[in-house]
C-alpha cells in the first residue's frame, strides 16, 4: 500500500518549504486583487492612480513569487546544462 502524500510534501514525503511559500504567495495575491476590487468597487473616487499601480505592482510580485521559485527549482535540481539542452 503506497503511503499517502500531502499537499505541502514532494513525492518521496518529505515537507517542502518551497510549496509552503509558493502557496502563501498565490494565496496572498488573490486575497489583495480581491481587497482592490472591493475597495474601487465600493468608492473609486478615494483611490488615486499612483495608489492603484502600486498595488498592481504588489499584486504583480506576489503571483510572480507564487510560480518563479519552483522553476528555478527545477533548472537547479536537473542542472543547467540539461535544461538548456530541453529547451
């Protein structure tokens, strides 16, 4: 019988860190595209175009630190040389 993997562990079952941050990250951008909707919903006039890039730039960041750090992951894990050889 296969032991049973959790979310936030790898395929052998060890935790990982990685997908911990990775969902934190992913988490967060939708918690703050959902913060500025509601708030430009309920009174745009109080948002200034300065405030609204701003959080677009944070939105921005967090769904880039969602997904980045696995890539890089994944170029370092089966080395640089291989990779570029796949792509």
């Amino acid at each position: 019988m296969e032991k049973q993997v959790k979310i936030f562990e790898d395929d052998m079952g060890n935790k990982s860190g990685m997908r911990v941050m990775c969902m934190f990250s992913m988490v967060t951008a939708i918690v703050l595209a959902i913060i500025m909707v509601l708030c430009v919903a309920t009174s745009p006039e109080s948002f200034s175009t300065n405030v609204m890039t701003f959080l677009l730039i944070l939105d921005g960041l967090f769904i880039v630190g969602a997904f980045a750090p696995k890539a890089i992951q994944k170029v370092f894990e089966i080395g640089l040389e291989k990779y570029l050889k796949k792509v």
